[in-house]
C-alpha cells in the first residue's frame, strides 16, 4: 500500500510541473501549485520511509509494527505525518479550485483530485480509505494528462 502511495507522490510532484504550465499564468495557480510540491515531498519522504525503511526495521524487531509502538508515537514522526498530510490535503484542494475556475481540466478530474488528496494524505484514516484515496489521486491525475494529451 504503502509503496503504491509513494509511486501515486512521485509520478504528482512530476506531473505537477506540466500542469501547472498547462493552467497557465495565474498567482492562485502558482501558490497552490507550491503547497503541492511542498505537501508531495513530504508526503513522499514518509511513503519512502513507511515503504522501504520500516521493513528493515521490523525484522530484528516485529513489535515496531504496531502503530501504538514507541516508533509511530514519535513527537517528532507524528508532527511531519500530520503537517505533510495538511499541506497536501490543502495544496490540492485549492489547485482543484483553480482547476474548476480555469475550465481547462475536465470537472471529474479536479474532483477526483480535491477528494483523493486529503483521502490518502490523512495519516490517521484506515487503510481501505488511504487506498480509495491514492486510487482518487490517481484517477484525478489520469484526466489532466488525457486532457493535455488531447486524448
């Protein structure tokens, strides 16, 4: 799950850069396209870590899988989850709004986005709401770029 919602961050913070030419010149545009990157890298830091890193934590010590463990309850770790999780959440609902209001991307599409971002980037939703999340995420980025592709 986690490795999907890291790919779903990457393939955004590159997919960002296009579109926001595609949107063109306008300060809303700019500003929430720079809360997106911002909210996209963190967000990614923490899939990369919850992917890739934590696996090898948990084979010398399994207890660590438990998200009530000393690990998840980190000040520290819960601060960055939570404020990467609002800044993503905040960045794509705004581009969403700029999306509608500049009437280049399909209607479906910033919805699927304004609804997916804060789905999967809510650390503390269950995992089927993450993944319905990323899935909306997904679909919302899959109808910019058929649109810009002209398809």
């Amino acid at each position: 799950m986690n490795s999907i919602g890291f790919a779903a961050a990457i393939v955004g913070i590159i997919a960002s850069f296009v579109i926001v030419q595609y949107i063109g010149d306008q300060i809303s545009n700019y500003l929430s396209f720079i809360t997106v990157i911002i909210g996209s890298v963190i967000m990614a830091s923490l899939l990369y870590f919850e992917a890739f890193i934590l696996p090898g934590l948990l084979s010398p010590a399994p207890q660590l899988v438990n998200q009530q463990s000393e690990l998840y309850n980190f000040k520290a770790f819960m601060r960055i989850r939570v404020i990467g999780g609002i800044i993503f959440s905040i960045g794509f609902i705004a581009w969403g709004i700029v999306w509608l209001a500049s009437g280049k991307v399909p209607v479906w599409s910033s919805i699927c986005m304004m609804i997916g971002a804060p789905l999967f980037s809510l650390v503390f939703l269950s995992g089927n709401l993450r993944l319905l999340g990323v899935l909306l995420y997904s679909a919302g980025l899959l109808g910019v770029g058929l649109k810009i592709l002209g398809v």
